[in-house]
C-alpha cells in the first residue's frame, strides 16, 4: 500500500488553519498534529516557571527538558479535533489565551527551541496520512511535504474573526483595533523574525479565504487533494 501523504498547512495568525486543518484530518481519516500547539505549551510552562518568553537560554533549557521527558502527548476529541496534554495534564484551553499566543511567538523564534522540538514534530509526521499546521511546515519541517497549502486573509478579516472568536468565548474582548493592531503585529514578528520567518514554500497552493466561507475553504483543499491521489 502507498504511503499516506504528509500535509502542510502554513500561514498567518489567525487565518484558520488549526480548524481547517482539524476538519480536513477528520473528513480524510488523518492524524492531526498541532505543532502551534508546541510552542504555545512551552510558553505556557515558561510562564508558569516563571521565565519571560524573551529568556532564550531558561526557555531553551526548559524546551529540552519537555522533549527528553516526553511531556506533551495528543490525544484525537471529537469536539476540540485534538486534545493536548503536558506531563498528564490537559491544557487544551491554556494555551489558548492571546497572552500564550504572544508567547508562543517569541519562543519560536528561540534556535534552541525550534531546535528542540523540529525532530518531534518530524518523528510524529514521518509515516505519513497527518496534517500539520503551522508557520513554516512545508518550508522547514517537512520541506518535502506531499501537499503544502498556504492559508491566508486580509487582516482586516482575521481580525474580524478573532474578535467574533473571543467575544464568543469570553463575552468581554478588546476591541476590534486592539485585535486588529494585535493581528498586525503578530503578522510583523512572524515574517521578520531571524529564525525560520513565516512564508509561502514556493511549491505551496495559495488559499485566500477572504472572502470564502469555512465550508468552501476546506472544500477547496480536499479537491487540491484528491487530484494529486
């Protein structure tokens, strides 16, 4: 039997691509490995050690430490799509707030860090039928990826989005310019960070879902995906 295809979907903050990537591993019977999810957990447990996302050498250390000890573990959720675990403890909405998101950022940008968990993610995509998600999946991950997807919107559009998402969630959410500000600056350090930037692999299929909805997105991979079967 053929290998099952390895998929990488990259793309700015805010653009989608863990709920489409969810849907997409759902809807193709694939594992779904959330390598956002990484970096968000080894902000989150900087923080709760109490080092700043900026301290390279404490966050590096600290990100070694949870790949030797094999901390993080995922677990497929019919509701979440994938449900993340550090050392046994479920911190799926942890790591989900704006100042982890923030966090995540910076220590990805870490050489160390990337450097710690680049050979996680590859051991945990290797064998094939997984989507991964992230910035730079089908430019340094699995630059080799079988199918790459760059998942993009408007800013404007994004920041729509999030700002629906956390109203939603939190009924009390900063306002449409804070998060657009946010989406903006977010964009800014993703793309001009020194370490593996955010951009498009020149093999990448470019998906503007400006002005698609959820449903057409998706449809719009899993067509990209089955001509290439």
């Amino acid at each position: 039997m053929a290998k099952l295809p390895i998929i990488a979907i990259d793309g700015p903050a805010g653009a989608g691509k863990s709920t489409v990537a969810r849907r997409l591993a759902e809807t193709l019977s694939f594992i779904l490995v959330d390598t956002g999810a990484m970096y968000r957990v080894v902000a989150l447990a900087a923080k709760e050690a109490g080092h700043a996302p900026t301290e390279a050498s404490e966050v590096t250390a600290l990100a070694r430490a949870l790949v030797a000890r094999e901390a993080l573990r995922f677990e497929r959720d019919s509701s979440l799509g994938v449900r993340v675990f550090l050392d046994n403890r479920d911190v799926s909405t942890d790591i989900r707030t704006p100042d982890i998101a923030m966090g995540a950022s910076t220590v990805s940008a870490h050489p160390g860090v990337r450097d710690a968990l680049l050979e996680m993610q590859r051991q945990a995509g290797k064998n094939g039928g997984v989507v991964l998600e992230g910035r730079d999946i089908g430019t340094v991950v699995f630059p080799n990826a079988d199918i790459k997807f760059f998942l993009t919107a408007a800013p404007e559009v994004r920041a729509k989005r999030r700002h629906a998402e956390l109203l939603a969630k939190e009924g009390n959410a900063p306002s449409f310019e804070e998060t657009l500000a946010d989406v903006k600056r977010r964009d800014d350090q993703d793309t001009n960070r020194p370490i593996a930037p955010l951009r498009q692999a020149d093999d990448a299929i470019r998906i503007d879902s400006s002005a698609l909805s959820f449903d057409d997105t998706v449809r719009s991979m899993i067509e990209h995906v089955k001509s290439t079967s």
